[in-house]
C-alpha cells in the first residue's frame, strides 16, 4: 500500500512531462507550418515620401529589382490586339498604341538583395498607387486615359481598391513635362512681374470716376503716410509704429518682407488694390505696391524702399522666389517619377516578365512621348535601363528550364507556382525534397519572415515579388551559385545569364525577341509552335489587307473567289482581323501587284461581263478596299482608334480603294520613258502615263492567260481588260 503514493506521483511526473512535450510539439508545428500574413508595403501620396526614403536604401543594396504594373486595358481596338501576322515594327505601334491610351494604377517595385549570412535573398514588395492628377495650375486640358472594361473587371476581382488609385495614388510629371513646366512657370514668373511693372505704369493715368474712390484713396495716403513717418521716426530713435485702430490691425498688418518693412494689405476688393497702387504710384516714391506668394496664396504687400537701387533689387528678389518657389511646385509635382529616376541613375538589373508593354509604359509616363519607330525606342530605352531580363524569355529559351515547367504555359503564376512551391504554397516541405531552392524572406518595414504570405493576390508589388522570385529560382538552376555570389558584383554581368540579358519579346505571338543592347532582332529557338503548324511561313511582302467586304463573307469564300482567279495555290493564308478585314497571303509576291490591278480594273469597267467574273463576289457592294502591307502598318501608326477597322481605314482619311504598287515592270518602265524625255521623243505612244496604264493592263493580261485558271475565266478576264484598254486607247485619241 506503501507504493501508491509513489506510483501515483510517478504517473502525475510522466503526464505533466507528455503534456509539455505535446505543448512543445504543437507550438514546434504550428511555427513550422504557419505562414505570417502582413501586407506588402502599400504606398499613397499620404506615405511617399518616407517610403521613397526607404526605398532608395534598399535599392543601393540590391542585386536586381524586379517590376509589375497594372493597367486600365491592353487593346484600344480588337484589330489592336497582337496577330501572328503583325511584323516587327506594326507590333511595336501597338504597343505604343496602348501605352499612350491607357493609365498605370499600380506599379510594383521589389529589390532583391543577397543575405550572405542567412544565406537568402530578403525581398522589399512596394505597391505604388499611381494617378495620373494634374497638381500644377497650368494651362492645357487635364489627362484623359482608356479604361478597357475586362482589365477594371480584373482589377475588382482582386479587390482593386480604386478609392485608394484616384483619391490617394501618387502624381507625376515625365521628364519631358517637368521641362516644359520649368520654362512655362519661369515665363510666368517674368510675365507676372511684367504685369506688375505695367500695372503700375497704367495706374499713373487711372481716373478717379466716382465721390467714393476719392475718398478712399485719401484715407489710404493718409494711412500710409502715417505709417511711414512712424518708420522714419524709429529709425532716429523714436517710438515704435503702432497701428492705432482696430480697422488698422485688420486691414494692416507690419511685417519684414526681404528684410525691409512692409504692410500686408488684407480684405480689400481688386479695385480697391488697384486704387492703392496709383497712391503709391502717385505720392509715395519709397514706397512699391508688392504681390508675393507663399504657401500656395498670393499677398499684397506695401514696402519701403531706401532708394531706385534697392527697388531694383526687391524686384530682383521677388522674381527670383516666385521662380524657386515655382521649381518647388515643379519638383513635388514629380512625384511618382523619383522612384523610376531611382531605378534608372542607380543601374540595377530590372527584372520583368513579359514585360515590352510595362516598359513602354515606363518610357511614356516618365521620359517622354515614344519613339516613332522600334529602333529608336529600342536604343532611348537602353540609355536609361542598361541591364534588363525578361523572365518569359529565360523560361522558354533555356532547355533546363523548360523541363522544370515541363514545356507547358510560362505565365507568371504558373512559372511561381512550378518553379517556388515553398515560396508560392508558403511551406518548406513543398515540392521535391532535392529541389535546391532558393530561399526568400520578405520584409516589409520592421516585419520579416522566411514563410510570408502577403494576403492579396495579383497586386503590381505581389506580382513583382513573385516576378523576383521565378528569377532568382531561375539563376540557380542556369547554374548560379548565390552562396559565392559578391554583393558588389553586378549580377547582369554573370556569364550564365550573359546570352539572356537585355533581350524582350516584342511579339510573344509570334516569338520576335529585340537585343536592347544592339538593336537586333533575335531568331527565337522556341516559338508557338502550334501557330507554325496552323500557318506556313509568313512572308509580308506576299500579303494584301482586304477590308469593307460584304460582312456574310467567311474565309473560305474569300479564298474561293481569289484562287478561281489567279489558280488553286495562289493563296496560302486567310487570316481575320475582324469581320471586316483580312490578311490575304499569296504563294508569290508578284501575286500581289497581279491582285490589285485587277481589282481596280473590274471596279473601273462595271460592266454587266465584269459582274461574272469570280473577284466579284469580293468587291460586291462597292466597299471593299485593298492594298499592300504597308498600308496596314500606316492605319496602324494612327492614333485613331475605331471598334472595326473598315471604320479606322476611314477615319484615317483613306478615300481610295485600291492602293497600287509598283512593280519591277513599272519601275523599269519608268527608266525607258526618262531616257526617251532625255533623247526628245514626243511620240503619243511614250507618254509616261499610257505606257504605264498600257503595262498595268497587258500584265493582268498576261498573268491571267497561265495555266492557273480554267478557260472560261480566262475569257471573261481577257474581255475585263480588253475593254478596260480599248476605253483608255479611246480618251487617249480623243
């Protein structure tokens, strides 16, 4: 009986120590699988500039920055939207198309810097609002932008607080508009005191019209007069001016204004302010009429001056601190564009995914209206960001990586989700356990953790972390080992990422990649391959844009009526860019000239022959419009943008509706008549016009009379032509 106590105190012993090994265990798991949740560095116009304080530190010390932004839309037309068929250069004006269109409401910016100790990198996701306000009170119409209604929908969706964007974002001015402000506020500046000088000049001759205006303007020298005797006598040591009455101490207050002393002039009407000017003017010649501002108000100010040397001088500095107080204004006004100043003077390895239309964004915003042409939006770029990667590239360029994302979408939350599990599931024990990770710690202000969750999705500096991530993933399976990585070495110039860098997809459709350091277009290794088998090789010298068609026509008709006309192969391609406009691509590129001139021939003629002919299926109604590639590329460059592109072509002011080329046959063609000109012939039949007229149609002719069309159809386009020759023969002779 002797051992129960003991037992029972042993059992009491066993099960305090399983409870607190169980307690232990529990709090063990729940550190080790508890994701911390605390926001991204959100920033408003309201925590700016602290925030940019901060930045700038974290910037100084980073290996790369990576960014995100998120827009009010993409495509300010369906016809805009990015096609196989776009070449290089038409892909480059839509994408300048939607940067000027559209607003930037939220820009992501993450540093990433090398934790040697910890052996990580430790992340700084900032969320910029941004909005486009205007803070200066200049002249011109305020900013406009498109809003696409699937990017707004998109933005909601994640909880877009758009209150924050338009009440709180942050302001900016481009490069460009910061000079413009300088020089227009520093002309007001002049202007004003050119104002101000004439003003006192008029005054001199103003009549006093009424009983009321002469009384006021003798209470107001008697005012002064007192006021300035009493400056006189504290000068030989008298006593001090004081104002008397208690209209005084409201209209009058005495102040030093540019150390000299002087009155503030307040609640009096603009005529009662132009009075008191032609009292200075008229008795006072130590006294000047003075409007300075300050704290964003104006003031009115009477000044006592010892002499025309000192007025000078006043003068002198007055304008001198409108003009500072003016680039103050200017410099707050920036705004936003300090952070992209940041990113630029300080040269860091900028990191984006898919990322051509967030850098011209970047340029258009910030810099200054876009280049005309790719080649010189590729060279201005390069000047301020030297050292860009666009993940997307990497991902689809380099065999390992591709492997890992097992050839399938590269986009930035599957490349996340393939590439970091642990970052992206915030567990350590996601994935395969040989994986070598990259470890990320994130912090934001006094908070960090190695397993953060940020709570919000698809915001620009979430986006942006996870953009930082995937390429720091990336960099470790290219083979770079961060553990021997110095943290004043420039990551940029790493010999694995070397082929890499610089390099941005302009058409991701089509797989044209630009090289920003020289300028040249790269042959993608990978490109949509499901696009290469769905069409052959595009070749735009081949290409004809047919738009203004009857709208029941498919692309199986349209290519009918074509191959009955110039053979079964003559076409290789169809391609919509919406019902109202096609891409025709030809088997050959003398085809296309062959096209047009018959087009315009059957549109000439209009006879009840031509109504048969197989093109007239196409050119039914009278509408339908053809030409070259180029002339795609020239409605594109408009900043016009129409729902349907028969419409753009109008509103661009086509009036045509065949735009001829010229062929090798004509261009030689144009050689013999320079040299008949130069050896005097006069003959009718050398006029450069006939002759050219004659060749149009004697090709069509002889294109047409080939084996690629069937007899009948040769006989009605023989006709077609023949008479289009016969009517021309006729008003020549005529």
């Amino acid at each position: 009986m002797k051992q129960w106590p003991l037992l029972r105190s042993l059992s009491e012993s066993l099960t305090r120590t399983l409870a607190a090994h169980s307690a232990y265990t529990l709090r063990f798991l729940s550190s080790a699988t508890a994701s911390p949740t605390f926001a991204l560095k959100n920033v408003t116009k309201s925590n700016f500039e602290s925030s940019l304080a901060d930045l700038r530190r974290h910037v100084r010390d980073a290996d790369f920055v990576a960014i995100d932004l998120e827009m009010t839309g993409v495509t300010s037309a369906p016809w805009r939207e990015s096609f196989e068929f776009d070449r290089f250069d038409v892909q480059y004006l839509k994408v300048k198309d939607s940067a000027e269109k559209f607003a930037v409401v939220q820009f992501g910016v993450c540093p990433f810097r090398w934790d040697s100790s910890r052996h990580c990198f430790v992340a700084h996701p900032h969320n910029f609002y941004v909005f486009p306000r205007q803070e200066l009170p200049v002249d011109g119409p305020s900013y406009e932008f498109l809003c696409q209604t699937t990017s707004i929908d998109f933005l909601a969706k994640y909880q877009f607080d758009f209150n924050a964007c338009i009440y709180e974002g942050i302001s900016y001015l481009s490069r460009e508009q910061e000079n413009e402000m300088l020089r227009c506020l520093n002309s007001e500046c002049d202007d004003e005191m050119s104002l101000l000088w004439r003003n006192m000049k008029e005054v001199r001759d103003t009549p006093l019209v009424s009983v009321a205006d002469v009384l006021f303007s003798e209470r107001m020298k008697n005012r002064f007069n007192e006021w300035r005797k009493e400056l006189l006598q504290d000068r030989k040591g008298g006593s001090q001016f004081l104002e008397t009455s208690n209209d005084m101490k409201q209209q009058f207050q005495t102040i030093f204004f540019k150390m000299r002393p002087a009155l503030i002039l307040n609640g009096f009407t603009a005529h009662q302010l132009r009075l008191i000017q032609l009292v200075i003017k008229k008795h006072f010649k130590d006294l000047v009429y003075i409007r300075s501002s300050g704290d964003g108000s104006y003031s009115e100010l009477i000044v006592y001056i010892d002499s025309d040397n000192d007025k000078n001088l006043l003068m002198k500095e007055v304008k001198d601190g409108l003009r500072r107080e003016a680039e103050m204004k200017i410099k707050t006004a920036v705004g936003f564009r300090h952070v992209i100043d940041l990113l630029s003077s300080e040269q860091k390895l900028i990191v984006g995914h898919n990322c051509l239309l967030d850098i011209a964004h970047i340029y258009n915003k910030f810099f200054g209206p876009l280049p005309l042409t790719a080649e010189d939006f590729v060279s201005s770029i390069h000047k301020y960001f030297p050292y860009m990667i666009d993940t997307k590239i990497l991902l689809n360029t380099n065999n390992v990586l591709k492997h890992l994302m097992k050839n399938g979408s590269t986009s930035l939350s599957k490349a996340f989700a393939s590439l970091c599990p642990q970052i992206a599931s915030s567990s350590k024990n996601s994935g395969l356990a040989f994986q070598p990770w990259v470890e990320v710690e994130v912090q934001v202000d006094d908070m960090r953790s190695s397993n953060w969750n940020s709570g919000a999705k698809h915001e620009a500096g979430y986006d942006a972390f996870m953009t930082g991530c995937v390429f720091a993933q990336a960099c470790s399976n290219l083979g770079i080992d961060f553990k021997k990585h110095s943290s004043s070495a420039n990551l940029a110039h790493n010999k694995n990422l070397q082929k890499h860098v610089n390099h941005l997809y302009f058409s991701w459709v089509n797989g044209d990649i630009i090289d920003l350091g020289t300028g040249n277009r790269i042959a993608a290794t990978t490109v949509c391959y499901n696009l290469k088998r769905r069409y052959p090789k595009i070749l735009f010298s081949n290409i004809v844009i047919v738009w203004g068609f009857p709208s029941q026509l498919s692309s199986k008709k349209i290519r009918e009526c074509i191959s009955k006309a110039f053979g079964p192969i003559s076409v290789t391609t169809i391609y919509h860019l919406d019902e109202t406009a096609v891409f025709v691509q030809f088997s050959k590129p003398e085809l296309v000239a062959d096209f047009l001139v018959l087009k315009e021939t059957l549109e000439t003629i209009q006879d009840p022959i031509s109504v048969l002919h197989p093109l007239s299926v196409l050119l039914e109604g009278g509408n339908t419009c053809a030409a070259s590639y180029e002339t795609y590329k020239e409605i594109c460059s408009s900043p016009i943008s129409k729902v349907m592109f028969a419409d753009q072509a109008k509103a661009v002011g086509i009036k045509w509706k065949t735009k001829l080329i010229e062929s090798k046959e004509k261009v030689k063609t144009q050689e013999d008549e320079s040299f008949s000109k130069e050896n005097g012939a006069t003959d009718a039949a050398s006029d450069p016009a006939d002759k050219s007229k004659t060749r149009k149609i004697e090709d069509v002719i002889d294109n047409l009379s080939d084996d690629r069309i069937s007899g009948s159809e040769i006989i009605d386009s023989l006709y077609a032509a023949q008479t289009k020759l016969s009517k021309h023969i006729r008003t020549t002779n005529l």
